[in-house]
C-alpha cells in the first residue's frame, strides 16, 4: 500500500460517488439517460465536449507523440480548434432538428433527414465499429496508468478489470449525466495536473522553456518544427484538414450535442472551447522535456513518456495525484463511449427489428447492453493484439466518412438520396479499410506523383471516392427514376 | 454581421496555410519555436474571433433560438 495506490483508488471512487449522485431526482427514461432531457447549460455541456477529447489519448499519446515525432504533434492544437469554429455554424441547426424530432443518436439523426432507417442502421455499424476500439484504447490507457503509477501494486489487467466495472455502474445508474458529473472532477484534476506538469519539468530541467528548446534544437535539429519530407506541411494541412471534418461525426460527441438546453449554449462553447486547447500546449511541454531527460522509449512505449519522466521526478503521493487524473481520463470517455454504442445498438439496431417497442423498452434494452460492450472492450483490451490496433488507426477516417451525406442533408435543397448516401458511406469505409489493411499511403499507390501529393494524408482518397459514389448513384437514381419517385424532402416521421 | 462571419475563415488560412511559409524554429516566441508560438497565437486570436462573431450574432439577443 503507498501513496500512488490510494491516489488512484480515490480518482475510482470518485467517479463512482459522482456518477451515482448525478442520478439524483432524475427519472432514467430514454431521453434523459441518453440526452438528459435537453437540459444542460453552457458549463455542462463544456464539460462534455471537453470531457470527449481530453482522454488519455492526449494524455499518454499527446506527450509520446511530441516526444516520439516533435512538431507534427501541433496538429492536435489545430483540427480541434477549427472543428470548433465550424461548430459555431454547424451544430446549431442539427441540436433543432434532433429536438424537433425527438432524436437520441447520431444515426437517429440520419435516420430522420433521409426518411430512411436502413440509413441510420448503417450509421450505427459505422459509429460502433469505430467506437470499441477508441473504448479499448481507453481501457489499454487505465491499465498503463495504474501499473506504473501504482509501482506495480496492481497489475494492468486487474485495474482494467476494476475501471471497466466503475465506468459500467454508474453508467447504468445515471446515463450521461454520469459522464457529465465525473467530468467535472475529471477537468479540474487534469488541468491542474498538466499545467504543473507543463511548467515543472522546463523549468525544473532546463531553467526555462527557451533553454529546453534550444537544448532539443542542439541534440536534434529541426525536431520541433514539420520535417521537409513525411510529415511534411502536406501532410500537416492536409491531416488537419481531414480531422476537423471528422470530429464531431463521433457518434458520443454528436450525441453530445443533443443535451445542450438551447442553441445558445452551443455557440457559446464555440467562443470557450478553442481556449481550452490551450492545455495541450502543456501536454506537449511534458512530452519535449522528456525527450533528453528519458531517452530510448521506441515504438508504443513512447506513450509511457510523461509517466516515466514523473515516476523519475516525483514522491510517489505526486505520481498518485498524477495517477488519478489519469485515470479520470480513461473513465469519463470510456463511458460516453459505453452509453452511445449501448444506445446505437438498442434505439438504432434492436429498434429495427422489435418496432413496436416503446422507449421504455428501448432504454431498458440499452443499459443492459453497458455491460456487454463493456466485456466486448475488456476481451480486446486483454487479448491486445492486431486487429484492434488496426481497427483503432482506421476508426477515425470511418467517422469522417458520414461528413457528406451529413453536410448534404443539412441545406434546403435534397441533395441526394437514401441510397446514395448509404453508397458513399459504403464506398469510403471500404476504401479506408482496403488502405489500412495493406498499409498504403498516397505515395505507395501513386508513386509517380510528385512529392507534394504523395504526402497528402491517404483519408483523402477515401472521402473522394466516397463523394465519387455518393454523386453517382444520386445522379443515377434521378436520371432513372421518375421524379416522384425520389422524395425532394425529408420526413421525421422515420424511425 | 455576415461581413463579420467571413473573420472565420481567418484562423483556417493561419493553420492550413501558414505551416508552408512559417515552418521554422528561429525566432524563438516566449521560448517556443516560431511554428508552434504561432499556432498558441492563432488559438488565442480563434477565440477573439468567435467571441466577437457571437456578439454580434443577432439570434443570440433571442433567448429561444
């Protein structure tokens, strides 16, 4: 028993008091365990989004990747912010139409603006599919976190264990309102945790953050800046690009939408969000000190970076501290992502096939299927392997691929068809999977283009062969059908 | 207001432009590489300009909207 360990089993029982206390007073029907009625303000909502993007992805991965590849890792800072700018404009006409329509999901939502629910069948599968790795790199996080920061008290497997069961819990109990109350607690530690971290190890190290820079430029100059080839300015716009496109198609963070009270809410969190990538900054900071202070982490034991470097540094009650808010990190994602894959398959899947099941049903179904993907996310985490690390790099570009047909369904005019969505989604998710699986780039299918184009990010093949098809089976259909054949406008009554 | 909205597409231009011509560690801001002094900036700036598109956004003054 030391002080790391207690640290880390308070962060658990915290998440675990808060997310049963946000039950409190609260009748768990569909729509406000999925979407707490609509109900949150600014703050909440805040917490939410924040809660979605700062996981330990950003934790571990963020500061591995500054010290594993130096200045690509500024891509971060850069897809969230402008996904928050397009939010501003973006987000306000999908949170009326979900409260119009009485909408849950993210499929639900195509679901509806198609008057298809094979459409928001397919969704789902997309969301899902992508979803349960991002929950696996969560659990594989926590286990990390505890083991090191725990000095081995509790081994990986047993904390995965132990995290998967308080996220499941206080899922079930509270929906996610659950998620939005730890993620209160979540914040406020990882803020504090970061910006200590950020600031401590330069100046600790260094004497100042200029000295830190200067002594990385000296050991390895041009680290902290794009490379002229591979990850390249190309490459950097060109991912940026295609990341800020794909953010908010995540089926959590979409869902996330839905709980705002108003629109207002939403633009507001556009103005304060950008700010708050700030604590990236700092993440980064960890990741650029450790470099010459911790050296030798090759391959994904670049991730172990920020621990290494504070298990070097600190008294064990500090690694606790850091520990816990790791392990913060891994839970309030974990479980949005255990509450929208539970509600795509219940409202989006076992809907279609039960129709006449009424919502109570359907949340019913819902929170008894938490703890199934929860031991689906668990088997992978354990069984590790290559499939999931595979499934993982692809889950991002599977998201992004629902960007056009959601952005068509947006505007006034129909723009394409049911059918002719589904063909683009089809079409891009299949061509992310054949790209990933035999590790292609732009530059192994075209080699003959010049340097420029050949280091473009290879999500942009899948996204133009996604609207290839979307454009020609709509124009297809509309040349072959007769015009009333094809529906010019959408209809909520879809579900 | 809808001049105002076009300030949107300043912070794209700053980050999907700007790393072909500001790519570089020298001079040093506040003892960041410039690369990356000028994507905090463009953070900070991001923020301004939303702040300000909001506050001129008339469907804010309505409370239902």
């Amino acid at each position: 028993m030391n002080g790391a360990f207690l640290g880390i089993g308070a962060a658990a029982l915290l998440a675990l008091t808060l997310g049963f206390l946000a039950r409190r007073g609260q009748q768990m029907g569909l729509g406000q365990w999925t979407v707490a009625d609509r109900s949150f303000g600014a703050p909440l909502v805040f917490l939410l989004m924040a809660g979605e993007i700062y996981t330990t992805f950003t934790f571990l991965g963020g500061s591995g990747f500054a010290y594993g590849r130096g200045g690509p890792v500024y891509y971060i800072l850069c897809y969230a912010t402008l996904a928050y700018v397009i939010s501003y404009f973006m987000l306000p006409p999908i949170w009326r139409y979900a409260r119009d329509n009485a909408l849950y999901s993210q499929a639900d939502f195509f679901a509806a603006k198609y008057a298809s629910r094979w459409l928001g069948a397919l969704v789902s599968l997309v969301g899902i599919v992508a979803l349960i790795p991002y929950l696996v790199l969560q659990f594989k996080g926590l286990g990390i976190i505890v083991e090191i920061a725990g000095y081995g008290a509790i081994g990986a497997k047993t904390a995965v264990w132990i995290g998967a069961t308080v996220a499941t819990t206080y899922v079930i109990m509270s929906g996610v309102r659950g998620s939005a109350w730890t993620a209160v607690a979540k914040d406020v530690m990882i803020v504090l945790v970061v910006v200590f971290l950020g600031i401590y190890f330069p100046l600790h190290y260094y004497g100042s953050l200029g000295a830190m820079f200067g002594a990385i430029e000296a050991a390895k100059p041009g680290f902290t800046v794009l490379p002229e080839h591979g990850e390249s300015a190309w490459w950097f716009s060109s991912t940026v690009l295609l990341t800020t496109l794909g953010f908010y198609m995540w089926p959590h963070t979409f869902g996330s939408i839905y709980t705002a009270r108003n629109a207002r809410v939403i633009r507001q969190n556009a103005v304060v969000l950008p700010l708050y990538q700030l604590v990236l900054l700092f993440v980064f900071l960890v990741g650029f000190a450790a470099i010459l202070q911790v050296p030798g982490l090759k391959g994904p034991d670049v991730d172990l970076a920020l621990f290494r470097l504070s298990v070097k540094t600190f008294d064990p009650w500090i690694v606790g501290i850091i520990g816990a808010a790791g392990v913060l990190t891994a839970l309030v994602p974990g479980s949005m992502i255990l509450m929208t894959a539970a509600t795509l398959l219940a409202n989006n899947l076992y809907r279609n096939v039960d129709r006449s099941a009424a919502d109570a049903h359907i949340v019913w179904v819902a929170r008894s299927l938490v703890p199934v993907v929860a031991l689906v996310a668990v088997y992978f985490t354990l069984a590790g392997g290559e499939t999931i690390v595979a499934l993982l790099l692809m889950g991002y570009s599977f998201v992004t691929q629902l960007f056009p047909a959601l952005i068509l369904s947006l505007t006034k005019t129909r723009w394409t068809t049911p059918v002719g969505a589904a063909a683009g989604i089809v079409a891009g998710v299949g061509t992310v999977a054949a790209v990933s699986l035999t590790h292609s780039t732009i530059a192994t299918l075209f080699p003959a283009l010049p340097p420029a184009i050949r280091e473009l990010n290879v999500g942009l093949i899948a996204l133009a062969v996604n609207v290839i098809a979307l454009t020609i089976v709509t124009v297809g259909m509309k040349l072959t059908m007769p015009r009333s054949a094809v529906p010019d406008e959408a209809d909520s009554t879809a579900q | 207001m809808r001049m105002v909205r076009l300030l949107a597409l300043l912070p794209f231009a700053a980050m999907l432009i700007g790393p072909f011509f500001l790519n570089r560690v020298e001079p040093m801001i506040f003892g960041m590489p410039f690369l990356l002094a000028w994507f905090v900036a463009w953070i900070g700036l991001t923020a301004a300009i939303m702040a300000l598109i909001y506050r001129l956004d008339p469907t804010n003054r309505d409370d239902l909207s």
